[in-house]
C-alpha cells in the first residue's frame, strides 16, 4: 500500500486547492499517469501518479484545500509495507457549500459528522486569550517537525514542542512560532489564515460557541426549481475569508457625511482638460479624496494603524499606503498606491491608472497587492448614493464614496445647486470611538470642500 | 569638422538548417552521420529525462528545478565540438550539455533533490556543477580561461553558459571584460530564452541584441538560430578556434525560448501569451534535426521508438540509483572546493562538528 502525500509543489507551499481528479476509488492507474489537478498560491499543476496500482483513498474532493504533507491517495501498489504515518498536522479542510450537496448524508445527520481534527486553534487563541497555550494539553502526539535550531532553542527554554503550535508545513515549529508561544501568544499563523480555515471546517448546526448562532444545512434548492452549482474559488474565496473575518472580528461603526465638493469639482474639471493624456491626466475625484485621507491619516495615525490581538498593542504605521478597491473581471482586488503623503496628486491619479488596469487585466503583482494603511472603495461611478463598506482587516478604517452629484441645498437660508459627495466611514470602534471618527471626517469635509485652505497646509 | 565614424560594428545572424528544414551547403559543418546521431540521442535524452524530472517534482520526489525543454539545440550542439580537455561552465539550464560531457542523470537529480554530493561528478572532469546564482559562472569561467593561457594549455578552452537575465548582472560585465582584455580562451554562451522569469527581453536590455554586447568588449557576437543544433555546433566549432589561436573570447547568443516554466515554481501562464508559446513550440529543435535525419534515410519511426524505450529504461535506472538514497555527511560542503583543503579549512571542519557533537553522519 503506497500513500502519496502531497508534495510542496512550489517554494515554501503550505496547502493546495483540488481542482480535479483524473481517476475515482477502485481505478487502476500507471506510473506517472495524471492523478490530479491541484491550484497553489503560485500555480494550478496536474500531478502524475508516483506509483502504479489501484486507487484506494482519494484524499479530499473537489474544491477542498489540502496541506502539504497530508496523504492524498492510497494507491494499492502490490507492496504490502506501509510508508511512513501521516503527520499530525495535516489535513483537509472541506470545501463549504458545493460539498454540502455532494454529501446529502452527513448533511441531513449533522449528528454523524466527524468534527475535522485541528491542531491549529485559533477560535480559542482569539476569543478566549485567558487560556493560554501553557495551560492546555499537548496538541500532538509523536514527533514534532521542527529544525534542530529550534529543538536546542526549545529545550533552552525549556518549552515541549508537543506543546507549540506550530506555522510551517505539516505543522512544523520555528523560532518566531516559539517566541510567540513563550509570549502568551498562541497560534501562530496569522489570524486571518487560521479563521478562515476553521471556517471552512465548520459544520451544519455547528455554533461556534456563539449563542444563538446556528449555521443550518441549506435546503435542497432543486425542490424549487433547476440549479447551478460552482465552487467558491480562487479571488472569490479570497474575499469571503477576509469579510468573513473582518466582520465577525471586528466591531463596525459607520459615520456618514455629505462633502460639499463644488469648488473641488470645478478646479479639477479644470485641471483635467489641461492635463489630457499625460500619466494620471484622467484625474478622478478619487485621486483627490486618497490624499485628503492621506492627510487625514497624518494628524489622527489611530487610524492608520492596527490592532494586534495576539500581543494586546496597537500598531502604528509611519507610511501611508492606500488601498483602492478594484472591481476586476474575477472579483475585488485591492491595489495599494504606496507613499501617498510624498506623492502628488498627479503621481497617485496616475498610480490608480496603472495599477487599476494592472488589476483588471490580471497582471497585477502580488507585491502591489499587499501592505496596505487604509483602504478606500469608491462605488460611485456605477451606482450607489451612500454604502456601508467592510473594513480591509487587519486596517482600521475604509472610506466608501458614493456618487457625486448635483444637489439642491440650502446656504446661507437660499437654495442653491451643488456637487455633493457622500462618504461613508466605516471603523473599528475597538481602537477608535465615534468621536475620533467624527474629527477625522471634519478635517476631510475641510480638506475637501474648501481645497484653497488645503493649498496652504500642503 | 564633420563627424566621422569611428568605428563601424556589424552582428551576423547564423542559421545553417531552417525551420522548414533547407539546409544551407555552404555553412553545413559537415557534420559525419555518427555525429549527428549522437547529437539526436543527446537531445531526446535531454527532452526525455527533463520531462520525467517535472513529473519527479511534481510527485514530490525531488525538489525545484528549472526545465530545459526546448533549449536542448542550444545546450547539445556546441558540446559536440567540445573535446574532454575543454572546460564547461554551465548556468542551470544545461541538462543537455551536462549529460553529453557524461555527467550521470542521476547526480544532477541529487542536486535538485537538496544534495550536495549532485555537485560532484565522479569520473567527469572539467566540468563545473550547477550555477543557480546568476550569473556568477562568468567570471568564473574567465578565471578558468585564464589559467588555461597562464598555465600553456594550448589544446583547451572553455564554453560558458548563461541566460538572457545573466547580461544585466555585474558579474557579466566584469567576467566578459576580463576575459576581452586578457585574450582568455573562453566561449560566452548566452542562451536568449526571452524570458528571465517574467522579464521578457524588451525589459532587460535596451539593446536590440544580446550578441552587440560583446562589442563593447571588442570581441566578436554573433547571434545564432538556438533551436539550429547545426549552427550552434558551427558557432561553437568557429569560436573554440578562435580561442585556440590565442584570438581570445567571443560571444554566441542562442535565440531560443523557454517552451516550460522557469522553474516548477513558477507559472508562466500569468505573464505571457500561450500563442508565443505555441510559435515557439513549432520550432522545436528536435523536429527540425530529426527531419534531417529522416532525409539522409538516417532515421524513421521504428529507430525512434527503440530509442525512446532505451533512453527510459536509462532514466528508469537512474532514477533508481538517486531514490536509493546515499549516505548523508555534514561535512561534504568541506570536501570539495579545494583540491587539497589545508589546515585552516580542516580546524573549520573540527570545529563544525565538534557543534554538532561530533561524527560526520546523520545531516
């Protein structure tokens, strides 16, 4: 009996996503025939049969993040000596509701439904921090994969390495993980990784420990009428684990305001016809609103900063780096324009150019992808007076824009025509309160709708 | 005063058999039928064991690697113009080459696979291991060249290899003009794949060719059909004359392409067009020599098939021999880099494994 376990199909891959199987239980595959299709971080490969015989156990099913390490087919090669035994950590993580349909039994009998096993907890990590790692039992049992570095640094500090959680593949142990653990700290992947991956494992009529929650079994949608199924991938999946996070992590608040922006409007009307065709010529109200925040930033850094629930601090950024949510072809992607407090506002209506068609196209890097202060989410040109939008956790506040448009309003008791923008701030009221949001958005109204006084602080 | 010129610079463009398989009677190297069937062999077992390398990868058997398939012209051709007192200095795109100087498969599987000891070639020499820094063969290999004329070896020069990527390196720079001023005997091989991971050539270099790079150094650059395993062999054959009459070094750009990933880490999909590739892949520098082997009445499908069943009962075993493992030391980054290590080198290697409580065993 062979049990293939899955490679590290790229540097330093953790887990892959199944895409599709080539052969099912009982199948008799060759050597090197394709086996299955798997989607990394870096890469989607088709991976060929290390071994030829019968396919005995398939390891997960379509769409199900696998981890590296973890055994992803048994194939019956003839060969009655068993390799070597799974590690502890690896396992899989089911995919959430197309598996639900492909597994009527234990969906119907959440009762019968084997809890995955984890050794990573970061529900209890982040929820309870009173229980710390020192207190609880060993995570695993058996040898623990760890350098010898880390062994001699574990037993310096006289810490059983059963006992840590572990962030490399098949669970392995590192320096950082052990200096966390020594901490108080916990898990030791970041949160964001951890959530969303007990998220996907979680079950109908699981409660999380939340009252009253109850996450039931979907009904059988075809009993009303034909369905379409497709499985929650790629940037999609993405995005579902950032929200989901976000908005179960973090206390929302939004302050809404309406911005006068008449004059703005006029000088960039303005400025835009004189500068056509240049780089960032295009010049949107965008490019306008992300250095007004970026000064905003500057004199309340409480909002350009995050809060670290492994450590208890609060971390402050010197650097501003804006996020631009992106609506792409497959789905939201948010590029960060990066030092916008040195840029102009030619340089960053440029960089939105470039990194917004970078991203529509796909070609975007990773890198631009990443590091982000602050986000802003502009749904105004397609439609959309005021939205309330998700904070881009571990940020600490977005800024939505809705459409700019003429308004009749009144001024000094006459009703008057102006452009009004209306902008929603959404924050995480854990670091900051109503009131500090309040300041924040008199300082962008100020910036905003008189930008010849803005002229004198720049 | 008018302006006059200076100097006046031109870079040739060799091809000797073409794409659709004419064959230029005038540059022909004449090579014999025994050679030509080698370089076949050498080619297809190059093609072969790189395919059956990623599928290694992919089976978790070995580790990254950078595939070679479609660059085998230009790793395989000029080592056939290479006797056993000349030098190679490859980059990590050579399988090719690597094999036809009679390194075993299998110990460029051990590289791949985390070993050290796939540094080490027993029985071949003058043959340097696997470079993934890039481009830091180059002054290497003008060192090489160098000693060669230091020492007299009139009979013997080296063939350097490096990518399209390697030119934007100071390494290059510094090796290609050593070896320029020195009259090193040393062949520069740079292998134009166009693509440096995801640099593609109009963002490496604002030179239109890579081969007028060597001007600056006042040696010769001529750019060759890389997927021509006759002119790479003939631009190999001419520029190791050259070194050989003390003319000194001269540059050869292969024009080929990348038909794989750059590395099994890497997806290429996400950076360029499938339609470039699929033009490229209809240059396949097997196709074109094997063409040519059916022509002469060399060749047919009934030869090709023995073939492929020989070359993978080859890799089959070698492959063997590199799973069955060896034993692992320690210290066998101490073994190798010099010929006779000294004291300094061996109290490094006391006291590296005085650190891990003694014994050389168990890595």
């Amino acid at each position: 009996m062979f049990e293939f376990k899955l490679p590290d199909l790229g540097e330093g891959i953790h887990e892959g996503e199944i895409l599709k199987w080539y052969v099912a239980v009982g199948d008799t595959i060759a050597e090197d025939e394709s086996l299955v299709d798997i989607e990394t971080d870096k890469a989607a490969v088709t991976i060929p049969s290390p071994k030829g015989g019968t396919v005995v156990s398939l390891g997960g099913n379509v769409g199900d993040t696998v981890d590296v390490g973890m055994v992803i087919t048994t194939i019956d090669d003839g060969d009655n000596a068993s390799s070597a035994a799974t590690p502890a950590a690896a396992q899989t993580r089911k995919a959430p509701a197309p598996e639900v349909e492909a597994t009527p039994a234990s969906a119907a009998d959440p009762a019968s439904t084997p809890r995955s096993e984890t050794v990573k907890t970061p529900a209890s990590a982040v929820t309870d921090p009173a229980s710390t790692p020192h207190s609880a039992s060993p995570l695993r049992v058996g040898p623990v994969p760890a350098a010898p570095a880390t062994r001699r640094k574990a037993r310096e500090m006289g810490l059983d390495l059963h006992m840590v959680p572990g962030s490399g593949p098949a669970g392995r142990v590192s320096l950082e993980d052990l200096e966390r653990f020594a901490a108080g700290g916990g898990t030791a992947t970041d949160a964001e990784e951890d959530l969303s991956a007990s998220a996907g494992a979680i079950s109908p009529g699981e409660t999380g420990g939340i009252p009253f929650l109850e996450i039931e079994a979907l009904p059988d949608f075809r009993r009303y009428g034909a369905i379409e199924t497709k499985p929650v991938r790629s940037i999609r999946r993405k995005v579902a684990k950032k929200m989901t996070t976000s908005m179960i992590l973090v206390p929302h608040v939004a302050l809404m305001e309406e911005v006068d922006v008449t004059q703005l409007e006029t000088f960039r009307r303005r400025e835009k016809a004189r500068r056509e065709g240049q780089p960032g010529g295009h010049l949107s109200l965008l490019s306008f609103v992300t250095k007004a925040v970026t000064e905003c930033l500057k004199a309340f850094p409480e909002f350009n900063a995050s809060l670290d629930h492994f450590k208890g601090e609060i971390v402050y950024k010197t650097y501003y780096n804006i996020g631009i949510a992106a609506d792409t072809p497959k789905g939201l992607m948010v590029p960060v324009i990066r030092g916008t407090d040195s840029k102009s506002i030619l340089q960053i209506a440029a960089d939105i150019e470039r990194l917004g068609s970078a991203a529509r196209d796909g070609k975007i890097a990773v890198a631009d992808l990443q590091g982000g202060s602050f986000t802003i989410t502009n749904v105004g040109p397609i439609a959309g007076k005021q939205l309330i939008p998700t904070i881009n956790h571990p940020e600490v506040a977005i800024l939505g824009m809705g459409r700019a448009d003429e308004q009749a309003v009144v001024r000094d008791g006459d009703i008057v025509i102006r452009t009004i923008l209306p902008v929603t701030l959404t924050f995480d009221h854990r670091i900051v309160d109503g009131a500090d949001a309040a300041r924040f958005m008199k300082k962008l109204v100020m910036l905003l709708s008189e930008p010849l006084n803005w002229l004198t602080e720049l | 005063m008018p302006l006059k010129n200076a100097h006046k610079f031109t870079v040739p463009h060799l091809q000797v058999l073409s794409e659709k398989g004419t064959l230029d009677k005038k540059l022909d190297p004449g090579l014999s039928e025994t050679q030509l069937l080698r370089l076949y062999r050498a080619m297809t077992l190059a093609r072969e064991a790189d395919q059956r390398m990623l599928r290694l990868q992919r089976q978790g058997r070995m580790g990254t690697f950078s595939p070679s398939t479609g660059q085998e012209a230009a790793a395989c051709g000029p080592m056939l113009a290479l006797s056993e007192r000349d030098w190679l200095v490859p980059a990590f795109r050579e399988l090719g080459a690597m094999l036809m100087r009679g390194v075993p498969l299998h110990r460029i599987l051990l590289f791949w696979g985390g070993w050290e000891e796939g540094n080490v070639f027993p029985g071949v020499e003058r043959t340097l291991p696997i470079a993934v820094i890039v481009a830091s063969q180059i002054p290497h290999a003008a060192g090489v060249a160098y000693s060669l004329k230091y020492r007299g070896e009139k009979d013997a020069a080296v063939v350097c290899y490096f990518g399209d990527g390697a030119t934007s390196e100071g390494d290059f720079h510094e090796g290609m003009n050593f070896a320029a001023v020195w009259k090193a005997p040393v062949v520069f091989i740079c292998q134009n794949n166009h693509w440096a991971i995801s640099t593609p050539q109009e963002k490496q270099t604002g030179s239109k060719t890579f081969a007028q790079k060597a001007i600056a150094y006042g040696i010769p650059g001529i750019q060759v059909d890389g997927n021509d395993p006759l002119a790479m062999y003939k631009a190999t054959r001419d520029a190791l004359d050259r070194a050989n009459n003390g003319e000194g070094p001269t540059m050869i750009e292969a024009l080929t392409y990348r038909v794989s990933m750059h590395t099994t880490a890497d997806d290429p999909s996400k950076y360029r067009d499938t339609a470039e590739v699929e033009v490229w892949k209809s240059r396949d520098p097997l196709i074109r020599l094997r063409n040519l082997l059916n022509e002469r009445g060399l060749w047919g499908e009934e030869k090709e098939a023995a073939l492929l069943a020989e070359i993978k009962g080859e890799i089959d075993a070698e492959v063997r021999i590199y799973e069955h493992g060896i034993e692992a030391r320690s210290d066998i980054a101490f073994d190798h880099v010099f010929a006779s290590p000294g004291v300094e080198l061996e109290e490094q290697r006391a006291a590296f494994l005085e650190s891990r409580g003694g014994g050389s065993t168990n890595a």
